[in-house]
C-alpha cells in the first residue's frame, strides 16, 4: 500500500513549461492598447460627425377639406433648396437698403435690395436737360424761320445796301479831288477800301437773308431728329 501511495506522488523535480518572453507580453499588451485607441477614436468621429437632430412635424393629408383618419407623414432630415438662385443687379453701385433676411419667403416683383442712386439721378437730369434742348432746336427747324427772323435779316441787308451806295458815292467823290490834286491818293484808296469792306458784307447778309427765307435743310433736320432719338434713347 505504501508503494502504491508513493507511486501516485507528484515529482516537483521535473522540468516546467518555459515562461514567455517578456517582449511577446509586451507586444500583445500594445495590441490590446492601439486596438482600444482606435475603437475609441472612431466612437468619438461617429459622434462628432453625426448629423443634427431635427424636430419631427407629424402632417395629416387632407382631402377636400376633411382630415383622412390613418394617413400620416413622417419626415426626418434636412430642408434643402432644390435650386439656387443668384441675384446681381444691372449697374454697380452701393447697397444702402437690404428688404429680406435669409430663409425669408419672397414673391416675384418683390423689391429684395435697394443701391445708391444719387449719382444716377445726377445723370438722368442731365440726360433729360440735353433732350430738352435738342428737342427745342429740332422744332425749330421742323418750324422754319419765323417772320420776324425773315424781317430782321431784311432789315440788315438793305442797311448794308445803303452804307455800300455811300461807300460808292465818297470814291467817286474823292476820285475827283485826286484827279484834281486837290487831296492825296492814300485818301482815296481809304475811299476805296471801305467801299470793297461795304460790298463783302452786303454780299454776307444777301446769303443769310436767303437762308432764312428758305428755312433749314432736310438733311440738316433729319440729323437734329437723330441726335433726339439717341438722346432718348441714353435717357432711358
């Protein structure tokens, strides 16, 4: 029996299983640590990219006015515009009035932004003050020359005839005196000038007379109407 029971005694002298190395317990201990390093970085990505919660509005069809029972949309998301729409106005300037803030309703026709228009004004006034005058000298034309214009260049033409005919009369005069060596030639050649000066200027005012009592040229009227159409034309 003693055999037997010594038979059945653990030998402690025999060989043990080897330890592991102190670098493969290390090496699983740093596996374990990234392993839980990226399992915590992707938790905190998820969360910071997660979208925004939005408030559910639970809407009930209606059909001809009477609430269908059991009918019922539920939503969840985002609202997005489905196009987007650029607003430039036709002329640079200054903002110096804004009607609508961003998400706001608008219709069409609506007056949205308001510029600085001083400058412009400026510019419409004098646009309108140049068409004026050009419309005036177009009617002008259009009309021909009053009766008092064609009596006035009347008048001046026979009073350049009659200071002429006196011009004639003083060379004819001091022609004689010089013949007569009674004044020096310097005189009558002045005689003379002033006679030439008197025939130009009758010459002159026969021209004008002439023009007036015809009136103004198509061609020349028709080039008035051109600069009023485009004179319109910028004022608009």
């Amino acid at each position: 029996m003693d055999a037997e029971l010594r038979s059945l005694q653990i030998d402690r002298a025999g060989k043990r299983l080897p330890e592991p190395s102190k670098w493969a317990t290390r090496w699983i201990i740093g596996g374990v640590v990234l392993f839980v390093l990226l399992g915590a970085g992707r938790f905190a990505y998820s969360r910071l990219n997660a979208a925004t919660e939005v408030e559910v509005q639970r809407v009930k069809s209606l059909s001809s006015g009477t609430p269908t029972q059991g009918v019922v949309l539920n939503a969840t998301g985002y609202i997005v515009a489905a196009h987007k729409i650029e607003l430039a106005a036709k002329v640079i300037g200054k903002v110096s009035w804004i009607g609508v803030d961003k998400g706001d309703k608008v219709t069409q026709g609506q007056v949205v932004v308001r510029l600085e228009d001083d400058e412009y004004r400026a510019q419409l006034q004098q646009a309108k003050g140049n068409l004026a005058n050009l419309q005036a000298h177009l009617d002008e034309l259009e009309h021909g020359s009053r009766p008092e214009e064609i009596a006035q260049a009347l008048a001046n033409l026979n009073v350049a005839k009659a200071d002429m005919e006196n011009a004639r009369v003083s060379v004819e005069r001091q022609r004689k005196l010089v013949a007569q060596k009674v004044v020096a030639q310097q005189v009558l050649d002045d005689a003379e000038a002033r006679y030439d000066s008197a025939v130009a200027k009758v010459e002159s005012l026969r021209k004008t007379y002439d023009l007036v009592h015809i009136g103004p040229r198509q061609e020349e009227i028709d080039a008035m109407r051109g600069q009023v159409e485009e004179a319109s034309a910028a004022r608009l």
